[in-house]
C-alpha cells in the first residue's frame, strides 16, 4: 500500500550522503535523482524514499509527504474525492506527472497538514495502448 515517503532537509548534500552511507548495507541506493531531490531504494518499481531541500528556508519541517498506492486512476480520483468531502486541502487535482512512464497522481492535505497522495503506476503494457 505504501508507494513512497519524502522528507525535507536542511542540508540536502549532507542528507544525501548519510542515507546513500546507512541505506547502502539494506540493499538501498540513489535511484532516482532531480537536482536535490534525491529518491532512495532498491528498484524504481518498489517503494521509495525521498530527500529534498526545504521548501521555505528558515521555515518549520513539518511537510512530510506520504504516497500510498492505487490500484487504478479510478482509485486516485476516489481518494482526492473522499478528502474534498473532509473539506480536506486538495493539493494538486488527479493528473498525470512526469515522475515516470503511466504516473496517476492527486495530492491532498491531512488535517495535521501532511502532503499525502495517492498515485496509480500504469505498466508499460498500459500506457502503450
């Protein structure tokens, strides 16, 4: 269920070297790479982790992003629609994103303010047709 989690940090560089250092004996390395964003794992299609800078410099550390997945688009637009009905924050409506090939996504806000989505990864035999 769990697709992938993202924290932010302060010293991206910094970050980046320590979980390349502690991930590396479980099998996890950089897979992922965009600028300072950094996704760690052991294959692109397993779950992930993810290291970015701070959004606001100077500001709290409290965006954790938390991505489960879905087993169909119809899933990801039920999700997006079930927090509209909390009156919950939607972040960014069901689209497709350039992450990969077939990349389903929306994104809402919790009620303690976490970015979380849900997110469909269509197979390349899916996205072809």
């Amino acid at each position: 269920m769990l697709a992938h989690v993202s924290i932010q940090c302060a010293a991206p560089d910094a970050s980046r070297a320590f979980y390349e250092a502690v991930l590396e004996p479980l099998g996890g390395r950089p897979l992922l790479v965009y600028g300072d964003y950094v996704g760690f794992g052991r294959e692109v299609t397993a779950s992930l982790f993810f290291i970015g800078p701070v959004d606001t410099p100077g500001g709290p550390h409290d965006d954790v992003h938390i991505a489960f997945d879905a087993r169909s688009r119809a899933e990801v637009d039920a999700f997006v629609a079930a927090a509209r009905a909390l009156d919950a924050e939607v972040l960014h409506e069901p689209q497709e994103w350039w992450y990969a090939p077939g990349y389903y996504g929306g994104f809402v806000r919790d009620p303690d303010g976490n970015n979380v989505e849900a997110r469909h990864l269509a197979s390349a035999e899916t996205t072809s047709s």
